[in-house]
C-alpha cells in the first residue's frame, strides 16, 4: 500500500546551514508517526515546511498521492494539514471559539456567524471530551487546556495531516493522559499524526512507526516500532552509543551550604524550610502549578519574599533583589530559558559577561579584551558550539544556550549556589549528558545545586536527595536510596497530600 | 480600597469614572447642563472622536498613526480646492477621500510589507503630508466658493448637526466592525498575537495595509467636515491631533500592546477629552494651561492602562 504521507527528497538550507538534504521516507494512513532527532537534526525544518510556512528547495510533499505545491499556512490548511507548534499559537485575548475559528471566520458578508462560532465549537469540543467553554477567554485558561484548545483546532479542519511538535513539553501527566486520548481517537477516524518529541517513552507507547534525523539527513526509518530497542534509537540519534544518559556519581558531601528558613510568598501555600550541602545536588519535583518555579523565583529574590530567611555559609542573602543574590553567590538558570535567560540578539559573549564583567569594569568601562578572553576560556571550557563569540545566542541550539547561561554564572567565580530550573527542558539527549556532567563536576568542587524539574526520570537520575512539591507546599522527601518512581509521584499529586495531612 | 481599585480598573472603570466626572461638572460648572453646550461639545469632539475610530483599530493591531493630523489638514485642503476647481462639491469630497486613503496606503504598504517601523513610517508621512498642504496653498487658508459646502457642517437633523450625526455613525459601523465582523476579530487577533495569527492563515500584511487605508480613508471625512466647519482649507488645521486621538484611545481602554479594544471605550475616551477642554472653555482658563491639563490626562492614561495590564496579569497567575 502507498504511503498517504511521502516525503520525497527534501532539502533546505539557510544561509550558512543545510538544514536538511535529500530527506524521503512516508507514513501510512491512520499512523502515528514518530519524528525523532537532536537539536538542529532539522526537525523543525522539516514541520515548518509541511505547514506550509516555508518552501523545500528540493523535493516534494505528496499526501494521498498528491503533490502538494502549496506556498502558505493558508495553502496547507486547506490540504488538510496543520501544524501544531511548540510554543502555542493562541491569541489570548479572544475566546477559545474565536481561536479556532481563526483565519476562517464564519461569515456573510464580513459579519461573523455568532451561532455558528459557538455551536460548533462547543459540539466538537463535547465530541472529543475536551471540558473548556468555548466562550472563554484563552487567557483564563492553563497550559494543558490550552494545548487541547490547539488540537480541537486541528480537529475542527477535519485535519487529514496533523503534526505535533513536542505536545507534553508543558503538560502535566494527567493532561498528557488526556492527550493521548485524543490522539487516539484521531488516529481511529485515519488521521496521520506525525508526532515530535524528545520523550522516547511517548514515541513508544503512541507512535505506530518512526524516522530519525541527525544532521539533516535521514537517519534510519522504522516502519514497524516494535521492532526496535529504545537503545537503538538513542544511538541513531546521537550517531555513537549513550549507555547512561544521567552518569550519577555519589559524592562527598560537606557543611551546610545554603539553609533556607521558612520561605514565604504570595503563592506558596506554606513557607518552605529545606538546607543543601556543599557537594549535594538537590532535587525539586512536582507538576505545574506545584509552586517549585514560584519557590525559585522568591529564594533568589525575583518575586518579593513575605518572610523567611535564607543563608549561604551562615551569611544572609538579601531578600528583594536579584543582583544582591548574585553577590552573595547565589545564581539561577531560569525555566523559561528564552524569555528569562538568554538576551536574544547579542552575541555569545555579551551573553556571557553581562554579570561578570562588573568584576573587571570598575568604572563601567567594558574591556574588550578581558570580555572576549572569558567568553573563549568558557566556550572551550563548556565546550559551547558556536562558529565564534560573536554568533548571535539565538542562533544557538538550546543546548548550548544553557551552557552558555552556566558560563555567565561561573565567570562570577563567587558561584556558592546554583539554582537550575528545568535543566534540560528542549535540549537533546546529547547535550544532556553534558549538561548533567558539568553539574556533577560543580558539585564535586563544593557547590550547593538545586535543580528543579518536572521530569521524574530526570530528578531521580541526577540528584541526591529529592523534595516532592504539591498545591504550594513541600509533600514529602526522599533519600536517593529510597527513590521509587511510583512513591514519589505519588506525593506530587493533590490526592496524595489531602491523605497525608 | 480593594473593591474600589476593582471598580477603576475592571471592563467597566472607564464608564464609572466618566459618568462620577461627569455628574460633578455637571453640579460645579454653570452653564455645562444645557442644550446649547452639549451639542458644542459633542461638535467639538468630532474630529477626534471620527479619527479615533480607525486609531482603534490601528493600536489593537499593535500599530500606531501619526500622521492623521496632516491627512485631516491636507484632505480638508483637497476638498477645498477640488470643489473650487470643478465646481462639484460632491467631486471635490470624493477626491478628500481617496487622498487620505491613498497616504492610508502608503502608510500601510511601507508598514506592512517593507516593515518599517510605524511609529518613524508615520512621523515621516506627517510631515511630507503636512508639507503638501502648505505648498499646495501656498501656506495661506483657501476660500470656500459654493456655499453649500458650508452646510456639511451647519445643516441639522432632528436638531442635531450634521457632523455629530456622522460621528454616531462612524461610532455604531466601527462598533459593529471590531465586534461583529472578520475584520475586527483578525484585528485584535494580529495585536494580541501576530505569529499565532499569521499561522493561523490570516493574512496579516494585507490586514495592516487595510487598517492603514481605512485610517486614511476616515481621515479623509474627518478633514472635511473640519474644512466645512471652519468655512475654509487650512493648510494648518488639526495639528496636534494625533495625541489628542491616540490619547482618547488609550484613555478609553485600547492597549498600546495591542489586542485590545472595545468601542464604547473609545467613545468615553473621546467625550473625556471633550468635557475637560469645554469645562476648561467654560470657566475661561487660559488656552496655555490647556496643553498642560491635556498632557496630565495622557499620563494619567497610560498610567491607568499599565495599572490595568499588570492587574490582569496577576489575576491570571
């Protein structure tokens, strides 16, 4: 049987990189079709010219055995195929039906079909479970009800092609539940779904078959998953085997390093009291919404702390500003790494010395010199790719940009502290690895490190002693002796904790 | 104090503040509560309050005008001149028109497809369109010939001039258009989010281009009937109004940020304006003292609209 979806020799480049070369492989109808690769593998390429946004230098799309010529969003949404992007594509201002009613009005004459905008919204939003109003304002609503609002979008066009890019980055378990659901039901009524994700656990519970990207080529296609290891994925990615992506060593652990005495905010529901050692990597773990970002935000000063007291090395950090944390020896590597982190637009090194560089600017004069030195010493160091210090960050993979946000923290060299958020949220398996190396080399010189992640599998791989966070308070805590998968979640649910208290 | 800052600043505070203003002046200020002075004022407010229709639409698509001064003068000037030329009114109005929309183009074209930035796109139009109003009169006012160009502005309906009927109109059509019609949904979609937008398949260069022309377009009739009331073309007309509109505009709610707006909003807006130069009028304050009052209303506006955004903000987290 032919393939309902076929990629046929597709290239693309931008100037100064093939994003993908010569690229051909097809997904049956009703599949669920896995689509993994690192960072700049050229998946996202690869979406963005089946949406239609951008054109293929080389090759052709066929869907059902058509070609498909089309030159614009509009063009693909009207073959049927709809992109679902990472970052959501909602306007928040207008309703959920409007949202989905969004580049086709419905219409006579100019004036919008107010019944028609809500009735049918509201039928299929019943159709496919999916429990929002469709008269509400997306701004009202969470993440994950978001999400479901961009598919109900996706099943609103009849979609014949639908492709997610990274759907659970930003989902709890029980939302990511509900869309697998969803995905489900899609695939019954013949729906291609061409699924991206980091997560190999997903791909292999949803997807049907499945193709790897590295460097833009094709790395292998499996036209039936269950014929392969998740080993084998890993190595096809990556191009070189990973036997363990985590690398846990233990470590000597010293005096108390940062003591955190009952930490209150506007949305913690309790204060928070918890100490880390020099040496030890603490562990955060809870669903969105738990309070670990919102806890982060006031131990560094970033929202205004009600009360409670923190301490590096007995000393007291100031409560209310972020660069007084810093002096006191306390950094953060945000979660929202491009909104929080990164100065989108400067180079590599402005992005490296723009704390630092108060250390060898007294006079608010910049060294040239000294700037381009520590930006050289920590690209070697951290082993950032990048084709110069000049590069703009954001033409960095995401990987690279947290290594570059590590390296403005340690160029403050007074680094006591390390507070790192979603260590590794979009950034491919290899780059992980680093990442968590660096962490454990960190730790091995004395420095304090909380990580916060909303990957299980993640906190437990790494740290050494994890505090489970629910509804704004801290549930339980477990020794890394003690870490089991099914316990642990269990204390990140709301349930869990009623029981408990 | 909580309750009362949910009041002043919720969908609803604009209309409170207005209807708490006006009750007081109309209580302090002799001679406010008649007829004679209402109808003043709401004649007063018309340019404003026409240009500040599309001015809505413009900020809600996060983009900015300020060039419409120069398009109220320069078309005043058009319809002036082409009336006297052809000795056809209604030529001369047609040709006012189609000048603002053909700036509104410009405008739009070099905005939205060579993306410039607005706010320089319009300051440049502003003082090239400027400029041809004053050569094309040779900086001097023009003379209305036909006389019955004047009852544009002087005839009345239901004892209502006729301008102030124009402005309700453009007051329910431009309601109509951003609530009720494509157009207005795509509009506030663009500002609140014009990735999502254009993703979505809306066509959001064309989209800005329109919303320029219209803008244009608008000025256009705003210009005439200013010409009408003020029996000539004035290559000097209007300066300054970009402010007073856009200052309307975010006065009555229309988020400098974009994807935000809502008529009555606007309408409130315009009759704040209105009221605080005619009580100003009233009570003979000086006209320099003017500037300042309408420069503190401005702040006070934007104060209110970033007081509002970071409300609602909080209110979602």
């Amino acid at each position: 049987m032919a393939d309902f979806l076929e990629f046929n020799g597709i290239s693309k480049g931008y100037p100064g990189v093939q994003a993908l070369s010569g690229v051909s492989f097809g997904v049956a109808r009703g599949a669920v079709h896995g689509l993994m690769g690192e960072n700049g593998a050229g998946k996202s390429t690869l979406i963005r010219l089946l949406s239609g946004d951008q054109q293929a230098d080389q090759g052709e799309i066929r869907i059902d055995g058509k070609v498909q010529a089309y030159t614009s969003v509009r063009d693909a949404f009207d073959a049927g195929v709809i992109v679902i992007h990472q970052e959501l594509q909602l306007v928040s201002e207008l309703t959920v039906a409007e949202n989905l009613w969004l580049g086709r009005f419905p219409a006579t004459a100019g004036t919008l079909d107010r019944k028609r905008l809500l009735s049918e919204v509201g039928e299929k939003l019943r159709d496919f479970g999916i429990d929002v109003s469709p008269s509400a304002k997306i701004a009202s609503l969470s993440i994950g009800e978001r999400q479901m609002v961009e598919i109900a979008k996706a099943v609103m066009l009849d979609a014949r092609v639908i492709a997610l890019d990274e759907p659970t980055s930003s989902l709890s378990s029980k939302e990511s539940e509900i869309l697998f659901s969803l995905i489900a039901r899609l695939k019954a009524r013949g729906t291609v779904i061409l699924y991206v994700s980091h997560r190999l656990d997903e791909i292999f519970r949803l997807c049907d078959s499945m193709t790897v990207l590295r460097d833009g080529k094709l790395a292998a296609h499996h036209p039936d998953i269950s014929q392969i290891t998740r080993d084998q994925v890993i190595s096809e990615m990556v191009g070189r085997e990973i036997s363990n992506v985590w690398g846990y060593q233990a470590r000597e652990l010293g005096q108390v390093r940062l003591k955190v005495e009952s930490l209150s905010g506007d949305r913690l529901a309790q204060p928070i009291s918890f100490e880390v050692r020099a040496g030890e990597i603490l562990g955060f773990f809870g669903l969105i919404g738990a309070g670990r970002s919102e806890m982060t935000r006031l131990l560094y000063g970033a929202d205004v702390r009600r009360a409670g007291q923190v301490t590096i090395d007995g000393k007291t950090v100031p409560a209310d500003s972020p660069p007084a944390a810093i002096r006191a020896g306390l950094v953060l590597c945000p979660e929202d790494r491009k909104h929080d982190g990164i100065v989108q637009g400067r180079s590599v090194e402005e992005n490296i010395s723009i704390s630092a560089r108060r250390l060898f600017s007294p006079l608010g004069l910049i060294r040239p010199k000294k700037e381009a030195e520590l930006a050289d010493r920590f690209i070697a160091r951290l082993k950032i790719r990048t084709p110069s210090r000049q590069q703009d960050i954001v033409n960095l993979s995401g990987g690279n940009q947290q290594k570059v946000i590590l390296g403005r923290w340690l160029a403050e060299e007074g680094v006591k502290v390390l507070v790192i958020d979603e260590p590794t949220r979009g950034i491919d398996v290899g780059a992980k690895s680093e990442i968590y190396a660096l962490l454990y080399d960190l730790a091995a010189t004395g420095m304090a490190i909380v990580v916060i992640s909303s990957e299980l599998p993640e906190v437990m791989g790494i740290t050494d002693r994890i505090q489970v966070m629910c509804g704004g308070r801290v549930t339980r805590e477990f020794q890394r002796a003690d870490y089991d998968e099914r316990t642990i979640l269990a204390a990140a649910f709301p349930d869990a904790t009623k029981g408990a208290a | 104090m909580q309750a009362l800052k949910k009041i002043l600043l919720g969908e609803q505070g604009l209309v409170v503040i207005f209807a708490l203003a006006f009750v007081i002046v109309s209580l302090f200020v002799p001679n406010f509560l008649t007829e004679r002075n209402m109808l003043g004022l709401l004649q007063s407010v018309v340019t404003i309050g026409i240009v500040a229709c599309t001015m809505m639409f413009c900020l809600a698509s996060r983009d900015f005008d300020l060039s419409v001064g120069s398009i109220v003068a320069f078309s005043g000037m058009v319809a002036v001149m082409a009336s006297n030329a052809t000795g056809s009114i209604l030529l001369g109005l047609l040709a006012a028109i189609a000048c603002g929309a053909v700036v509104g183009f410009i405008n739009g074209v070099v905005i939205a497809w060579f993306r410039i930035n607005a706010l320089i796109t319009t300051l440049a139009t502003m003082q090239i369109v400027r400029g041809f109003a004053l050569i094309s009169s040779d900086g001097r006012a023009v003379g209305i010939n036909d006389p019955a160009f004047y009852d544009l502005a002087l005839s009345r309906f239901l004892g209502v001039p006729t301008p102030v009927w124009v402005m309700g109109i453009f007051f329910v059509i431009f309601g109509f258009v951003l609530n009720r019609t494509v157009f207005g949904k795509n509009t506030l979609a663009i500002g609140g989010n014009p990735e999502a937008s254009r993703l979505a398949g809306v066509n959001v260069v064309t989209m800005r281009i329109w919303i320029f022309a219209l803008q244009g377009l608008v000025c256009g009739v705003a210009g005439i009937l200013l010409a009408s009331r003020i029996t000539s073309g004035q290559p000097n007309a209007a300066t300054g109004l970009e402010l007073s509109v856009i200052s309307a505009c975010v006065l009555g709610g229309v988020s400098l940020a974009g994807g935000r707006a809502a008529m009555t909003g606007v309408i409130v807006g315009v009759l704040i304006m209105g009221i605080a130069e005619n009580v100003m009028n009233l009570l003979n304050i000086q006209a320099f003292y003017q500037y300042v009052v309408r420069g503190i209303i401005l702040l006070i506006a934007v104060l209110l609209d970033n007081l509002r955004v970071s409300a609602a903000v909080r209110g979602r987290r």
